[in-house]
C-alpha cells in the first residue's frame, strides 16, 4: 500500500502527494455516490472559474495515476540502457549453446527506485515482476531466516548438536529412531547444517549406482512420479547405505539433505512450543511470510506430492536433455523431496522484497542475527555463511535451481541495491552448457547494475 512505500522507498514527498490525491478522489466519489454532487454545484462553488475547474479535474486524473503507480514502491519499467544489457547476456548465452533461450529477467532496486527488464524471445509471453516461478534454493535461506528466528526468540541455540534436547524439553532435535542414525550424528550441529559443513550426502543429487546411476529423488520419481516424500525416507537413505562426505566442521560440501533434516528440527521446536503438531509450512507461514508478519509476501512452499499447481500467471521451466530432440517443460512439479531446500515459489517482485527488507533489519531477524548469517562462514569455502551465498559486486543473498528454473536474489549493502534474475530455462545436454546457463544469472545481474551505474562483474 501506498503509505507504507512511504517509509520504505525514499520517495516519501511522492507518496504523501498520491495519498493527499487518493483523498481527493475519495471525498469525490463520495459526494457523486450519496447525491451530494449537485450540491457541490450549487452557489457555493459558482465563484470557481473554468481554469479552477480544469484544476479539479486534473486532480482527479492525477491521483488515480499515481496512487495506481504506489504499489508498495514506485515501479520504474526501465527502456534504455537497462534493456539492451539485458537483451545482450540473453542473446550471448543463444550463441553459446546454440538454442533459444526464452526469456531473461532482472529486477533491480536502488536507492532512486526500482527498475524492471526482461529480453524474451519472438513469440514468447512477456515475464512481469508478478510472473509466478520456483526459486528453489533460494528456499534456504528462507529456511536459515526460520532457523535464526527461533535462535533470536530462545526457541533454540543454532550452536547446538542436532542430538540435543529442544530446550526447556526432555524432546531431541531430530527423532531417536534407527532411521535417523546418520553417520557422525553426535556430532552435527545445526549451525554444521546451515553451513553445508555437517557432511551430509546428498540424495536428491548425487547420483549412485545403488539407485541405478540417478539421485534416490530421481530414482523415485521415475518409478512413481506421484511419490509422497518424508524427510525420514530421505534421511534414512545415509542410514542405509553409510553415506557421508566427510566429519562434521572440517570442510563445505553442498547439501539439500542437510536443510531437509533441518525442515524436521523446525516442526518438532514448532511443535513442541504450540502444543500441537507443526509443520515446517507452518512455521513459515506463521512467522516468516505470512499474513501476520512484518513483511507479508505472496509465496508458498508446497511439500504434498499433489501440491503443483503454480498461481496465474506464471512461467514453465525448459530443459533441454541429453536427448536433443526432448525438450522437457516443468509446470506441474512434485516438490515434496524439497521441503526447506528447494520447494518455494513466488515472483520477482516478492522476493525482493523479502531479500531486501532481511538484509537491511526490517524483516523477521534483528540487525544482530542478520549479521550473524552473514558473518558465520562455512569451513572449506568463504563465500557461503548461513544458508547465504557472497557475491562481489552483486551481493548476500541465495541462488537456485530447480526443474528448468534458475534463479538468483541478493543484495548488496554497501549500495543499498538488491537484484533479482530468473531465467526459466537451462540446458543439460552438456555439463558446460549447463554452468553457461547458470553463470548467466550472475552475468545478468553484473550487467544490469552496471547498466544503472553501479560496479558489475569483478575485473579478477
């Protein structure tokens, strides 16, 4: 609403003349509605002269167009210089792999306003900032916000083994049973999850030879595609099999089994503080996006396996396979392997939102347990902290990946600018076409900021 981009998008002066018109447009309304309006031209208002008159009706023209324009922030469609770096990378990326690329966008927010590009391909539908997409790992750090919330609210110490009991309990973290008997259980912590550095394997990755040379997810999903996941069945998987990578806290290795486990620590505390059983939907709903938060946001995380259908409008993701004649299009997914991982969806427009009112304090964690996320680096690789990656020039923030969706939202403190990019496409024909079409995100971004002015990709 108008008023509060007010407070939030430095364009107050701006704002407060919309609402003053807004009001103008009310009190008019109001009399032409109850029949007041021949009242209005009665002779009290005779002494008003043709150019008064014009005066009015302009009034009412321009407050209809600028309280319209004030949805949350002022919307800036950039035309010039922000579109042709846009078209650029989009069009680089064709020539690299030798296919059309549908669409790329950019939305970035600085100080002066928000602008909005997206280069698409002839004959393909326009993406908006209120397109509907998966941004799949961008869920952790959504997930590491829920973590560190109930750290800052003494629901839980993020130092703590996952072997633990939830305080002021006699309940453990994660369940006792012989499923969640992982290797080196005693001695993971939560921050180890956050961090990617407990040694969890993968197995909605990694691919093994135990699941026919594909990840257990894929595994899975080829025998039945309607598979209902549980965070125990994908647990247990490192039970069975004694998987790991190596002892937890001596080195980084990427891991979506590592935030499924912690998506089952957020419904036990949950739990165990209302009383009732949880979910880690639940909590986040609750206390991170929902309706009751500070900062509500049009998202959701979908963890039943007929939980698919995406919000009007949105955007299918593209594969292209091995196969090149197979060009696989992902709208209706079965996310219920990615809970706390992968399974978010929303728009551009909203998760920056989120990314930008986190980053600056204004959202669920204080500025000390914001500068904890960032600041707790993962052993083995200095560019990720606290379900948070670190790009120069671009920002903190995540990525993500996730059936034909690439996606990316960070921002940059030292600027104030925060930029988010979603292509709904990648190529996996080959592994180099694949890290082409991911590189893009950050090549999107580097171009739009310097577009607007600001430092882009690194010279190094």
């Amino acid at each position: 609403m108008c008023w509060e981009s007010c407070i939030f998008s430095k364009k107050s002066d701006f704002c407060l003349v919309a609402i003053f018109l807004k009001a103008s447009l009310y009190f008019f309304a109001v009399a032409l509605r109850s029949g007041q309006w021949e009242l209005l031209r009665s002779e009290k208002l005779r002494f008003l002269n043709l150019f008064k008159q014009r005066v009015v009706i302009l009034t009412l023209i321009l407050s209809v167009i600028l309280f319209n324009a004030c949805d949350g922030i002022i919307w800036i469609r950039a035309s010039g210089e922000l579109d042709i770096a846009v078209e650029r990378v989009r069009t680089t990326l064709e020539s690299q792999i030798n296919k059309t690329v549908p669409s790329l966008s950019v939305l970035v927010q600085t100080p002066d306003g928000v602008y909005f590009s997206s280069s698409v391909a002839s004959g393909v539908e326009p993406i908006t900032p209120d397109t509907y997409f998966r941004f799949a790992s961008n869920t952790k750090n959504f997930t590491a916000t829920a973590i560190l919330k109930m750290h800052q609210d003494g629901w839980l110490d993020y130092t703590d083994c996952i072997t633990e009991n939830i305080p002021g309990s006699d309940i453990p973290y994660v369940p006792e049973t012989i499923a969640w008997q992982i290797p080196y259980k005693n001695q993971i912590t939560i921050r180890h999850l956050l961090q990617h550095s407990a040694g969890v394997k993968d197995v909605s990755n990694d691919e093994e030879a135990v699941w026919n040379d594909m990840s257990y997810v894929q595994y899975k999903l080829t025998e039945d595609p309607n598979h209902q996941f549980s965070s125990e069945e994908l647990v247990e998987q490192n039970v069975i099999h004694n998987f790991y990578y190596f002892s937890p806290g001596t080195d980084h290795h990427y891991s979506n089994t590592g935030y499924t486990i912690l998506s089952e620590i957020i419904a036990r505390v949950y739990s165990y503080r209302s009383g009732v059983s949880k979910t880690y939907g639940d909590y986040m709903r609750d206390y991170i996006y929902g309706e009751s938060t500070p900062v509500p946001l049009s998202i959701h995380f979908p963890s039943r396996a007929d939980d698919r259908e995406l919000p009007l409008p949105f955007v299918c993701g593209t594969i292209y396979t091995n196969d090149q004649e197979k060009i696989v299009l992902s709208c209706k997914d079965n996310m219920s392997a990615h809970v706390a991982e992968g399974n978010g969806y929303g728009t551009m427009r909203q998760i920056n939102r989120y990314i930008r009112t986190l980053m600056k304090g204004a959202n669920v964690l204080t500025a000390d347990n914001v500068a904890l996320m960032l600041t707790d680096i993962s052993p083995g690789k200095a560019d990720y902290s606290l379900g948070c990656i670190h790009v120069e020039n671009l920002g903190v923030g995540h990525n993500g990946a996730t059936h034909g969706y690439l996606s990316l939202m960070l921002y940059d403190p030292g600027h104030d600018v925060s930029v988010v990019v979603m292509m709904p496409m990648w190529d996996e024909s080959k592994v180099d076409f694949f890290m082409n079409c991911f590189n893009t995100l950050n090549y999107a971004g580097w171009a739009a900021r310097e577009a607007l002015g600001y430092p882009g990709k690194p010279v190094s």
